[in-house]
C-alpha cells in the first residue's frame, strides 16, 4: 500500500470551514478551535492509506494496459496450444473445464 501526505492547504481550509460553522460565540475560540480542528483531522487521516488521485488515474492506466497485455499473451496461448494438439479451432482441455 502506498501512503502518501495530504496537501496541508486541504487541512488548513476544512478546518476553517468546520470553525466557521460554530456558533457566533464560539467564535471568539476560534484560532484556538481550527488549530485543534487541523491536529485532529491530520492524526486521523494520516492512519489511512491514501493516495492522490493523480497516483490513482496512474495505477488504473497501469492496470488497463497489464489487462490488454494478459489478454494478448492468453490468445497466443490458445493458439499455440490449438498448433501443439494439432486440432485447428479445439481448444486444449484445460480451456475447455473453465
């Protein structure tokens, strides 16, 4: 698993979002409540594995090109497969319990 840190502007400003709904009197706390906010926030999500999304869209480019790969290299198998019995079009046995 990939971990990865999160932009700490993302912290900075849900923290000022979740302050910025207290309640007016609350207000008067509130440096004081976006400074804990922001702890908070970044101890519970630092225990997630995250990634960007960025690292996502590449992993799933990786993971698309793998599969067209495999898909290639499973053909050539059945066509070789269908050469060494010598049955053109049979596939060999094992395809044929799948």
């Amino acid at each position: 698993m990939v971990r990865t840190m999160l932009d700490p502007k993302f912290f900075d400003d849900l923290a000022r979002r979740l302050s910025a709904a207290l309640p007016t009197g609350a207000r008067e706390i509130q440096q004081d409540v976006e400074k804990n906010l922001r702890t908070v926030l970044q101890a519970s999500l630092s225990k997630l594995d995250l990634v960007t999304r960025e690292e996502f869209d590449v992993q799933a480019r990786v993971l698309a090109r793998t599969r067209e790969k495999l898909d290639k290299l499973e053909k050539t198998i059945t066509a070789l497969e269908m050469q060494s019995n010598g049955s053109e079009g049979k596939p060999h046995d094992d395809q044929t319990r799948q």
